[in-house]
C-alpha cells in the first residue's frame, strides 16, 4: 500500500513538473518576447500637412500659433525663428525625426519650411502618412456625388417648381363647432 502511494506521488509529481515545463515553454513561443520592456519615446510637436496648408503669408504670430500649436523651441536669441521639431523612437523600431521651421519679421509670418509632414494624427494609425488606395477611392466617390449633384440642378435649376407641397394641411371640420383658424 504504502509503495501504492509513494508511486503515485511520483507520477503526479513528474505530470506537474512536465505540465510546468510545458507552459513555461509555450509561453516563449511568441516572436515579441517583450523582454526588456522598452517604452516608446515621443517629443515635440505633432504637425500634419493640412496644418501646413492653413499657413499663409502675413499671418499674425498668435494665428500661426493656433494653426500649428506652440513651438517646441523659441531662441531668445533669434526670436523672429519659431522651430517645430518631432521625434519619435519606438521601443523596437526606428526611429522618426522631423523638423518645420517657421520666420517672421516683426509679428508677421514671411517663410516656412521642413520636413514632409503626414496627413494623419499619431492615433489614427502606424502608416508613413501617404494617401493609400482607399483614401483616393474615397476621393472618387465624392467627386462622383459632387458631379451626380450638380448635373441635378442643372436638370431642375435653382428656380423650378419640382412639385413639394409647402401648404398647410387643412384640419378636419368637427360638426357643430365653428371654424376658427388659431392664432400664429
């Protein structure tokens, strides 16, 4: 009996190490270990290419500052120069850097330039930016409405009666009771 007991923690013994074993195992098996943890790194200002295409020339220096945000670098040195600076370094990838320079003289923007800068927010998505096949399809279709609308109104124009009732409906007459119209 007793060796009964003995051998039957040692098989029980042995299934729990190998069961062990095998989900620590497993556990390795992905291909993003995650071992050292490293944190993505981001600093600056984030600025897309609609930001870009808002500035003009003659603009203030408090509405480039609502268009573009407030510039990460200020010389106090050089105060008619703001710099827009970004730079990411994702825990495992490479890393991304782009600069945009903005010039005034006196309180007036006169020049910018820099980097190409993306057409979407960092949340949208992990892409470089570029216009993708689904975004210019998406273009397409609202060329194509623009068109199907405007060829409408050229059908119908601005000024022709297409048949919409605006008129009031009448209100059933009740027997016995005089017609009055209430009041507007």
């Amino acid at each position: 009996m007793v060796t009964t007991v003995k051998s039957f923690f040692r098989t029980w013994r042995s299934s729990l190490a190998i069961g062990f074993l095998a989900i620590s195992l497993s556990a390795c098996g992905g291909t993003k270990w995650g071992f050292p943890y490293r944190a993505d790194v981001q600093q600056g200002n984030w600025i897309t290419a609609e930001q870009v295409a808002r500035l003009e020339q003659g603009m203030t220096r408090e509405q480039v500052r609502f268009v573009l945000g407030t510039p990460i670098l200020q010389d106090i040195f050089r105060t008619n120069r703001w710099d827009y600076v970004f730079y990411n370094q994702p825990g495992y990838g490479e890393p991304e850097e782009r600069q945009f320079t903005v010039w005034f003289e006196g309180d007036v923007l006169v020049r910018w330039e820099g980097d190409k800068q993306p057409n979407r927010q960092p949340f949208q998505s992990n892409d470089t930016g570029s216009v993708d096949e689904t975004e210019a399809r998406a273009a397409e279709r609202e060329d194509d409405t623009a068109t199907e609308n405007t060829s409408r109104e050229e059908q119908v124009g601005p000024d022709t009666d297409i048949g919409i009732n605006v008129e009031q409906p009448q209100r059933p007459q009740i027997p016995g009771q005089t017609n009055t119209e209430p009041l507007r």
